[in-house]
C-alpha cells in the first residue's frame, strides 16, 4: 500500500497577477488535490491564507473578489497602471489620462522623499475584514505567511498568533506600506528574495512542493532613470526565483505577463489564465504524484527490511 504524500503549495507573489492563484487552487480541487501544508508571500499570502482558512477554492475566489472589487481599493492602485496607448488618445479619457499622470508622478516624488506612501490601516484594515480575528492556529491547513527582514535580509516566516500579523508583514510592499518594527526587525513584503517560498512549505513538512510562480510584468517602455532601475531589479530578482523555483518538485506558470502587477481589474482574467495553467498540467502533475507516492512507499519498506535487494 502506498504512503500518501504530504503535499506543500508554495504560492508566489505577483500583485494583481497573483490572483492567478485562486484559479490553480480551483483546477487542484478538481482533480481531487488538497494541500497539506501551504506557504505565501504578498498576494499569495492572502490567497493562501484564505484557503488554509477554508479549502474551498469558489469561497476563496468570491471572498477575494469582494476584496479587490472595493472602490476604495481599486481606486488606490489605479494610478500605478500605465494608460494603454489607445485610451491615452481618446479624446474622452485625456481629462482623467491628465489625472493618472499627476498622480504617478505625485507618487515617484513621495517615494523618493519619505519612507512610505500610505499608513498602516489603509492595508491592515481591509486585511481584518478580510480574515476576521483569525489565529494561525485555528486555520483548517498549517499556512505560513513570509516576509522580509531588511534589516538581517532574512525571511520571517509567520505560522502562528494572529493571522493578520503574518499577512500584512507579508504584503506591506517597500515604500508604500510602514514595516513591521519589531525586535530589532524591519518585516515587509518578501517579494524580493522569497518570492516563492519553497523553502518554508518544505520546512513545514512537505514531501512534495508545488510551486506557483507568478511570471513578472513585462515593461517595454522606461520614461525614468527610475523606471530603469526598477526593471534591472526585476531582472536580477527574476534570475533568483528561477533557482528558488528549481527546488520546488513541480512549478505551475500561469501566462499573466501581460497584466500590471497593479491592475486588479484584470483580476477574472488572471483567475482564469492560472486555472487553465493548473488543467494543462494536471496529468503531468498526478503521475508524478503517483510515482512519488510510490517510490516513497517502497523506501520505507527497504528501510525495515521488508523489501529485499534485486
């Protein structure tokens, strides 16, 4: 009889683009796949820790829904997605394309002259309606939340007292959102180098990681010596995930490259592009789970002696 594997779900970060995720969570549920153990950075924080709340993946798309779908949320991170070339020369949309632009750049000034943009409620607040008073201990799945340490460059991997505690370190993106201070420690959105936490699922106990990778933004058009150095950053974290991605047992990729990071907009759209990603790898993924399953078995028994040499 065949050991069942502990299966770990690493959910990446990604923004907008990271609402991919329900969409993956909706295809594993499909094919009769629930997670063991999951771990989340930024917006896969969020959708894991939904899901670790309730494994139901059409209650976890509904509630994240509801979520971005606020106005007062959608009208936030508008200003950070670039107008299409397009709508920017309809005469109707040149008032409001004159709006956007003040805006941003409103927003290039104040993150190069004070630390962050917005205070601590303007996320932690939609986050506790989000989750409610939620422990980690009270979740239905072991989940964990990871963050940044800047000041050690560190993770800090969240797994228990409050929920919210864990996903807003894990989401209080650089400079827009206050760290956490504490112990010493500057806890913010670990996006940068824990991207996509394989390590911590597979500290949780996961013999088998499955990886969500939320594939980067892909800018074209740089106005800014800022813009340059934000897209070399891109790159240099990029190559870093691919070698944190490469120890994950199995990497999902959903095609949400064409999406702003901020366009929650397009959140349908990224649901879907990450559920059709999940469907197409599924015969891939089940076999390999059950060959795993399979060979694990057959090494416990070796170890007792059950199983003898050729």
């Amino acid at each position: 009889m065949a050991r069942k594997l502990q299966i770990g779900l690493a959910l990446g970060s990604g923004g907008a683009r990271g609402l991919a995720h329900a969409g993956v969570l909706e295809a594993l549920h499909e094919a009769g796949l629930q997670a063991d153990f999951v771990a989340g950075t930024s917006m896969g924080s969020i959708v894991g820790g939904l899901y670790a709340q309730s494994p139901h993946p059409a209650r976890v798309w509904k509630r994240l829904e509801a979520y971005v779908d606020n106005e007062d949320f959608a009208s936030y991170w508008a200003p950070f997605v670039p107008r299409d070339e397009e709508e920017a020369h309809d005469p109707q949309s040149r008032l409001s394309g004159i709006f956007d632009y003040m805006q941003r750049k409103m927003i290039a000034v104040k993150t190069v002259t004070r630390p962050y943009m917005q205070e601590e409620s303007r996320l932690r607040d939609p986050l506790a309606a989000l989750f409610g008073p939620t422990g980690f201990e009270e979740l239905e799945i072991p989940f964990a939340a990871v963050a940044l340490d800047l000041i050690s460059g560190r993770p800090e991997v969240y797994t228990q007292g409050p929920l919210i505690d864990g996903i807003y370190a894990s989401s209080a993106i650089p400079a827009v959102f206050p760290p956490v201070e504490i112990d010493g420690k500057m806890i913010c959105d670990g996006g940068g180098p824990f991207r996509v936490p394989v390590e911590a699922v597979r500290e949780m106990g996961a013999d088998l990681v499955i990886a969500v990778d939320i594939p980067a933004f892909e800018e074209s058009k740089f106005t800014t010596g800022l813009d340059m150095i934000l897209r070399s950053n891109t790159i240099a974290r990029q190559r870093l995930n691919r070698f944190v991605c490469a120890s994950a047992d199995y990497v999902i990729r959903p095609n949400v490259t064409e999406f702003h990071w901020a366009d929650f907009s397009a959140g349908e759209a990224c649901r879907a592009r990450g559920y059709a990603a999940a469907r197409d790898a599924m015969p891939e993924l089940l076999e390999l789970i059950r060959w795993r399953e399979s060979l694990a078995y057959r090494l416990k028994q070796r170890a007792r002696g059950v199983l003898r040499m050729g």
